[in-house]
C-alpha cells in the first residue's frame, strides 16, 4: 500500500484544517510507524529492545491487514459473479466468520454472520456473499453498521425480494477490559423488503439459523 505525505499540507493547521473539512488525511508508513513506537514508549516500554525492535512494523502491517476493507470495492470482489436464474426461493449462507474490529478501542470483534436474501432474477455467486461480509468486517465498525452495510450492499446489488442479516459476535472490549464481562454477545439484525414487510418469512430464517446443522 502506497501511503504519502499530502505536499499540499506542510505545517500541522493545514493538516487539521484538512480533517475539519472532511479531506482524507494520509501519511507515510514512517510515521504510522512512529506513532506504535510512540505508543510502547507511553506504555512504559523500551521500544528499542531487541523483542519490540520491529514491533512498531508489525503493529502497522497488522493493522492495515485488519482494515484492508477500505482499500476494496463491491465491484472488485464480485468479479461479475450475479447470474441470471429464475430462482426465487430463499438462499441462505449461515455461520461466516467475523473478525471485525470495534472503531472505539480497535479491539476485536468476533462472532459469525447469517445472510439470506430471496432472488427476483439474479443471484449471486455464495462465495461474494462471504466476500461482501469481509469487506466491511475489515474496517472500524460498529457491530450495527457492519449489519446494515451488508444488507443494503445486496439489496443494491441483486435487487432481491429481501435480504436478512443477522450477526452474532463478541466484543474483546468488553471482555478483555471495561465492563470486562466475557460470554456476553450481541445479536444485530438487518431486514429489507420481504423479510422486513412477512413476518412469516422472517421466522422461516430465524428458524434455520437456529437449527443446528448436522456440520457441526
Ligand atoms: N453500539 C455499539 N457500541 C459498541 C460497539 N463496540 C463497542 N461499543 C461500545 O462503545 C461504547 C463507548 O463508550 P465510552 O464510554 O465512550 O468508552 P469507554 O469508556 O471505553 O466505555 P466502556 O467500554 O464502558 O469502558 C462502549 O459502551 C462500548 O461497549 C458496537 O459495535 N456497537
Ligand atoms: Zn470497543
């Protein structure tokens, strides 16, 4: 990933000013870099001892994998995967995993994603589905907004008679630390069109997403 200094902003209120106005700020890997050795420091660290050396380095290169989302697009990872087919029944992708990582503590968000939609003349290849779901898992996100994006990204997509998301994860940020209560987890749901308006069909997908598959 090419990350540079803007040229146009040379003194740190250029810089802030960019970000009051909304302009994407970028800078180089040296001073993402500076920034993790900063952090060890503050943490009481010595930075410069042989085990946290490349520590800097690896904090960075993990962290650009951990939101590599917001380098990809919805056409690339679909790679002309929506098909015609007169299908209309409901398809359903259950238990996809999420490592996602919460946008107030950048911790990690792990659970497991449902998504269903009912085709109307196109479906899409099941691998996007998961696709689409890694996408917006490796961003900053609330577990809320993760659920919605993926449903209105298919929605957009397929034009579908609806689609279903429901996510189920675990915050290390309230495991690990704060209110620090491990076995907790939340349940986010998204409902578009049929799913949202019958209340039948709602239940027919809850129903298999609680049925324990004989996979497991
Ligand atoms: N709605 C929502 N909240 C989240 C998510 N991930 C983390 N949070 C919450 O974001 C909130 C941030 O609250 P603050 O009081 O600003 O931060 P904090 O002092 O670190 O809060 P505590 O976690 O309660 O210690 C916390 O309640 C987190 O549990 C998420 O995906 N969705
Ligand atoms: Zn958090």
């Amino acid at each position: 990933m090419t990350l540079s200094i803007r040229p146009d902003l040379t003194s740190a209120d250029q810089v802030l000013s960019s970000l009051a106005t909304g302009q994407k700020q970028t800078v180089t890997e040296a001073e993402m870099k500076q920034a993790v050795r900063t952090l060890l420091i503050g943490l009481g660290e010595d930075p410069d001892r042989e085990g946290l050396k490349d520590t800097p380095k690896r904090v960075m290169k993990a962290l650009q994998f951990l939101t590599k989302g917001y380098h990809e697009s919805l056409d690339e990872l679909l790679n002309g995967a929506v098909f015609t087919e007169d299908a209309n029944e409901m398809v359903l992708v259950r238990d996809i995993d999420i490592f996602s990582s919460c946008e107030h503590h950048i911790l990690p968000i792990i659970g497991r994603a449902h998504v269903a939609y009912i085709p109307n003349g196109k479906v899409i290849g099941l691998s996007k589905i998961a696709r689409v779901c890694e996408m917006y898992a490796r961003r900053l996100q609330v577990q809320e907004r993760l659920t919605v994006q993926i449903a209105d990204a298919l929605q957009g997509l397929l034009k579908p008679q609806g689609v279903a998301v429901v996510i189920e994860a675990t915050h290390m940020c309230m495991v690990m630390r704060g209110v620090q209560k491990p076995g907790s987890w939340t349940v986010t749901s998204a409902m578009r069109g049929v799913f949202s308006e019958d209340v039948r069909t709602r239940e027919e997908f809850m129903n298999l997403i609680r049925h324990n598959s004989n996979f497991h």
